[in-house]
C-alpha cells in the first residue's frame, strides 16, 4: 500500500516555491514589527527634540532681550504656591528637567539663566534647610543633603553648580564654603554663591547660569546627578509648572525668603 504523501492536499500540491514558508511568514512578521517600533520610536524622538528646540528657541530670545520678558522670571527665595523648596536663584528657566538636545541624552535639572548676563552678580541660594558638602576637587558646585524628607528616614539632594569663571580658575563658591567642606547645616536662603559659566572645560563656557537638581541617595551618599534616571523632576519640589505657552513658571507665589548676607 502506498503510504499516505505530504502532498495530498490541495494546498500542499502547490509548488514549494510559490507559498510562504512558516520561516518567511515570521521573517516577515519580524520586520513589520521592528519598522514599527522603528517608527514609533522615531515620533517619540522628534516630539521630544521638537519640544526642547521650542524651548532652546525661547532662551535665544531670552538672550536676546532679558528686560522684554519679565513674565519668564523666577526670583531667588520665592516660594511657589505651597512648595517644598524656594528658588534657588533668580533669572529664567531655559531647560528643564528631561529636555534633550541630541537623541538619548536628557537633562538632569534646571538651567536657570540670570538676566544681567555677567558671572558673580546673581546671587544662588540653598532651597531648603540641609547639610551642605563641597568635595575637594570641586570649583563650581555644592551640594545639600536633605534628611527626614518627604518622610522620615528619607533622605533627598540638591545640588548646585557653574559658580565659577569660564577658565575655572575662579570660584564663585561663597568663602564660608571652601573646597573639602562637609555636612555644615545651612539654612533655606543662605547665600551659596553667585551664578557663573564655568562648563568643565576651560575657556569654554556656558551662559551664565545656574544648574539645579534633586538627586537621589545611594543610601551611603548621593548618586551621579548626570543620570536622569539618578535625578527627580525639580518642578514639584519648586512649585513650577509648564504653562500652556511651553514655559516653566512659577505656578503660584505666597511669600518671599531673603537671601542671607
């Protein structure tokens, strides 16, 4: 008896080569996903990198002419609404925290421009009591650890940077804060230093400008704040919210706190 062919039903009398294999159908199946994937990921990029050009566009403007946009201005000391924390420094937000400029890079904080457009005029200010450290090898930032926050035994940071010149040969750094200070209580408001366009590299600077970040805790320390995922938004902490423009602003002002002298 002849046994039963493989090829005995309509279907399978087909030449081989005019069906799709189960191999060619999940090849296939497998491009179409990653061209989707693709594609999705590519929207996600230009919404991003749209949305940050929008703001980088807006910081040229800023640049261009201060005094025309006293509506962008936050103050240092102001407390927003019910806030956690005041202002840091006054000027303009120009970047905020995730913003990116170049695909899988993002902004691990604020970048808050002063208005006079000149280092060591616009004063920069802890916003919230804490225990601030200078490591030694550091010429243009501080950082402030927050214990008991929001909860008790949580422990938050914040850390401040670009008080320096250009060439780093001048901190900015108030003097009661020399290099290898560590955990000395400051109080919300006390005078850190003044903003300026050290980039960490020299004679190549930035505007001049504050940059602010909540960090988290390692739980022996504090983590490497240019990894946003090492970082919070510092919107809630701040009370700033995007308004329908695109701006970050303050989302509402209850009191002011002077900075120390």
């Amino acid at each position: 008896m002849m046994s039963e062919s493989k090829f005995s039903t309509r279907d399978n009398r087909l030449p081989s080569a005019s069906r799709p294999t189960n191999r060619r159908k999940f090849l296939l199946l497998a491009v179409l996903i990653a061209l989707a994937l693709l594609a999705s990921a590519c929207a996600e990029a230009r919404t991003e990198l749209g949305e940050s050009a929008s703001r980088l566009m807006r910081l040229r403007a800023w640049f261009g002419d201060p005094s025309a946009h006293p509506e962008w201005l936050v103050n240092a000391g102001e407390r927003c609404g019910d806030a956690a924390m005041i202002m840091p420094t006054s000027g303009y937000i120009g970047v905020g925290w995730g913003d990116s400029f170049r695909p899988g890079h993002n902004h691990s904080g604020y970048d808050i421009f002063t208005p006079e457009r000149a280092n060591n005029i616009t004063p920069i200010v802890a916003a919230r009591d804490g225990y601030l450290t200078r490591e030694s090898t550091w010429r243009s930032a501080v950082i402030i650890r927050h214990p008991n926050f929001p909860r008790p035994g949580d422990v938050l940071w914040t850390y401040y940077t670009h008080m320096a010149s250009a060439d780093g040969e001048t901190s900015f750094i108030a003097p009661e804060f020399p290099s290898g200070t560590h955990e000395v209580f400051v109080k919300a408001g006390t005078l850190l230093g003044y903003q300026g366009n050290w980039s960490g590299v020299a004679n190549a600077p930035t505007g001049v400008h504050l940059h602010f970040s909540v960090v988290k805790s390692t739980g022996s320390g504090y983590a490497n704040e240019t990894i946003i995922e090492n970082t919070f938004d510092p919107g809630p902490f701040l009370g700033i919210e995007t308004g329908p423009d695109g701006f970050l602003v303050c989302a509402q002002t209850s009191s002011q706190e002077n900075p120390e002298p």
